[in-house]
C-alpha cells in the first residue's frame, strides 16, 4: 500500500463506476467520463499504486454458494500481549468459514463473521475450531435473521 493520495471529482466518478459496473472495458470506462484511454489508465493504475484500488475480484453470494448460516461471534480475549494477540489472529486466519475479522474497542476484543452451510456445519466449526482458538476467554455469538444491507461499495 503507498501514501494517500488526494481523490478530485474525476477519480471519485471513476471509482463510482468501478464499483457499480466493474465489468466494464476501460475504453467504456473512458468514455462515460469523457476521458481517452491514457488518462483514465494513468487515474487507476495511480489509484493501484496508492492502495486506494485494492483488487478486482467477483463476490460470491454466501447463501447461493449454500451457505444458509452467518454468525457474527464477539471474542474476550483472556490475555492481551502482542504475542496472545498475534497467535490469535494467525490461527482466525486458517479458519475457512472465518470470512472477516476485526479488531474492536468495547466489551470484546475481536468480531468475526462465520459462514455455515447448516446450524449443525456452524457447531462443528465452534467445536473444532473456534473453542479451539488460543488465549479465548469467552464468545458470544449472534446468529443472523436476516440481511438487511450488505455492500463493498465505499462512498466515494
């Protein structure tokens, strides 16, 4: 990731229409915002360079790909030196149905959103996973009802 960069009108409209129509063509691209092929490159490959276009990915859809359950589970920590810390994260990070983590002020420590095929999938992975995570003093899970909003786009 580089340093930040300032964004003007013309980088904000491109990153919107990235983020609404990522399929399009740069030569599309270019077109919707009056610029030529050059310098609608040059914005993206400078907005790459800055970290500010992570990557191109496609997203998958959690419950067409069969995944009917997501949990968010909050995690007390029983230890917070660098060291506990560090072997937490590294072990979340193996954890497949562990899809984010973040670290959070407040109550807990850690919030992870868990994907599970089945309410009896999510209690396998509690069982051979998460209980198994180190220096966890207590879990407090959430099982979602349903998705009210959920999104990648940034308010550029």
């Amino acid at each position: 990731m580089g340093e930040a960069i300032e964004l003007d009108e013309t980088d904000r409209r491109l990153l919107r229409l990235l983020q609404a129509e990522p399929e399009l063509t740069l030569r599309e691209v270019g077109d919707r915002l009056g610029l030529s092929h050059t310098p609608c490159w040059r914005r993206l490959a400078r907005m790459r360079e800055a970290g500010v276009i992570e990557e191109r990915r496609h997203i998958v859809d959690p419950v067409a790909a069969g995944f009917e359950i997501i949990v968010f589970c909050a995690v007390r920590m029983n230890g917070h030196s660098r060291a506990h810390l560090e072997e937490f994260e590294a072990a979340v990070g193996r954890i497949a149905e562990v899809v984010m983590c973040y670290s959070v002020s407040g109550d807990h420590d850690y919030l992870l959103k868990v994907l599970a095929k089945s309410i009896k999938h999510y209690e396998s992975t509690v069982k051979n996973a998460l209980v198994q995570l180190p220096h966890v003093l207590s879990i407090s899970t959430s099982v979602t009802l349903r998705e009210i909003k959920n999104t990648t786009d940034v308010p550029v």
